[in-house]
C-alpha cells in the first residue's frame, strides 16, 4: 500500500454540527469562501467519536493549514484545545480560526497558545486547591475520606480467629491471606 506524497500546502477546512448549525451549512458556506482544498465535516457533534478530527490530524503534513469558523468546532474542551495546537505546532502545521481571528502562523497566535496554556494550569491549580480545602474540611468535621472498607469473607474469619485467641497471627495469615497489618485496621474500626 503506498501512501501519495504531496508537494504543496493544503489548506483543509473542518466542520462539526452544533446546535446552531445542526448540518453545517454555514459553517461549509464561509469555509467554501476560503478556498478550502478539503472540506471535513463531522457527522455528529459528539466528543467521542470525532473521526474527521482524528483522521485530519494524522495527515497533517508541514505547513498545513487547517481553517475552522470558531475553536468550539474544533476543541471540546480547553486541555483538548491545547493538546491539538501542541499537535500542529509538533506537524508544523497550522490552525486559523475565523471567528476569534487567530492564525498560529504569526506572533499572536503563538502567544495565544501560551495563554491557552498557562489558563489550563491555572484551571488545574483552582481544582486542586479547591479539591484539598473540601477534603481538609471533611476531615475537620469527622468524615473519613476514601474508599470505605468493605469486609469481605476472609477478613471476617481473620477477625473471628484473632478475637477467638486460639490462633497466632502467623496462622491466622497463613489461613485467610490477611495481613496483620490489614487485620489490625479493621480492628481499630
């Protein structure tokens, strides 16, 4: 299978339908305006099955281009936003789109892609801090975090045994697999 090798810049307008364009039909209007070489267009607008995407950023070849009306057809979300622009920036391709006006192949929108960046960073910094506040507060207020334990047969005939004090805890592991460690937590229950 041999694949064909291009010796020119494509220009590639992609499309995905949204709930004000349900068929595309805008979106393919203004990309056919700009000369778009190919035109992908997503059947559906879910997240997980985006094989227009996929497909289009596997052939990305150096100096394409890729043209899209707004970001939200093209990224679901920020992390994957900057996931597909660390992607073009690695094929040396690019992305313009219209409706935010950025173009990576100049100065701007390489400083966008910093910023896009920095705000995931910054987005992930809230979530955690927010994330350990509201685990700090639990445990101030009595509540155990994790998995709750759930006592399955071998740790219940460990116990049986242990408060029985027929048994060492060395036959006690030999006989159920429980660990005196394991044993002595759900004995501090």
């Amino acid at each position: 299978m041999s694949v064909a090798v291009r010796s020119f810049n494509m220009i590639i307008g992609y499309m995905r339908p949204s709930q004000d364009d349900p068929r595309c039909q805008n979106q393919h209007e203004i990309l056919k305006r700009k000369s778009c070489d190919r035109i992908l267009k997503e059947e559906h607008s879910s997240a997980k099955q985006r094989t227009q995407l996929n497909a289009m950023m596997n052939e990305l070849q150096v100096g394409d281009v890729v043209v899209v009306t707004r970001l939200f057809s093209l990224a679901d979300s920020t992390k994957h936003l900057v996931d597909l622009l660390k992607e073009f920036q690695k094929r040396e391709a690019h992305l313009y789109s219209l409706n935010e006006n950025l173009n990576t192949q100049d100065s701007s929108g390489r400083i966008f892609l910093e910023h896009v960046k920095a705000l995931l960073d910054f987005q992930g910094d809230l979530s955690s801090e927010s994330t350990k506040k509201g685990m700090d507060e639990a445990k101030e207020k009595g509540t155990k975090l994790g998995r709750p334990r759930k006592l399955d047969g071998n740790v219940m005939k460990a116990i049986q045994m242990y408060e029985s004090k027929e048994y060492s805890l060395a036959e006690i592991r030999e006989e159920t697999g429980i660990s005196k460690t394991t044993l002595y937590r759900y004995l501090d229950k």
